[in-house]
C-alpha cells in the first residue's frame, strides 16, 4: 500500500509543479471561480476533503497522533495531507504489536 501512496505522490507532485510553475498558485484556483461546472469540481473536492479532515481527525486521535499538521496541510495543499497522513500512519499490525 505505501508503495502505491508513493507513486501517487510522485505523479500527483510532478502534475502539481508543473501546474504550478505554468499557472501559479491562483491560476490553478481561478477558473473554478468562471463556470459552474468547475464551480462544481470545486465543491466536490472541497466536500471530499472535508470528509476525509474528520476522517484524519478521528483516526489521529484514536490513534494518538496530533492531527492539527495533517488539517493545516490539508487545508494548504489539498490531497498532499491526506496522502502524506498515510503514508506516516502505522498499520493497523503494528499497532496492535505497539
């Protein structure tokens, strides 16, 4: 699994720099701002994202992990928190082990 989360990261990093270096910052966010149908894109992930923040939340302090890092990060770079938060997180062998 943490292979797959790596490779995600790597290809989803590598879209985002070049976005990034092509569009900026507020070139990514300003045409879901012109349409309604990108209007919507940006709801869903916004709604997504909400999700999987109290997803991390409880899975955080069930788990005894501080989850202010992974929201911050989330609520900056969008899925890179989440992906990070799992490729951080213990098993749930090693845990029952820990």
């Amino acid at each position: 699994m943490r292979s797959l989360i790596v490779v995600i990261l790597l290809l989803f990093g590598a879209l985002s720099a070049v976005a990034l270096w092509q569009h900026g910052y507020w070139g990514i966010l300003a045409p879901h701002f012109q349409s309604f149908g990108a209007g919507q894109v940006f709801a869903d992930l916004v709604i997504a994202l909400s999700l999987v923040m109290v997803w991390m939340w409880r899975d955080a302090r069930a788990t005894g992990r501080n989850p202010w890092p992974w929201i911050v990060a989330t609520l900056a770079t969008g899925s890179f928190g989440p992906l990070f938060y799992l490729l951080t997180r213990k098993s749930a062998e090693a845990e029952k082990a820990g």
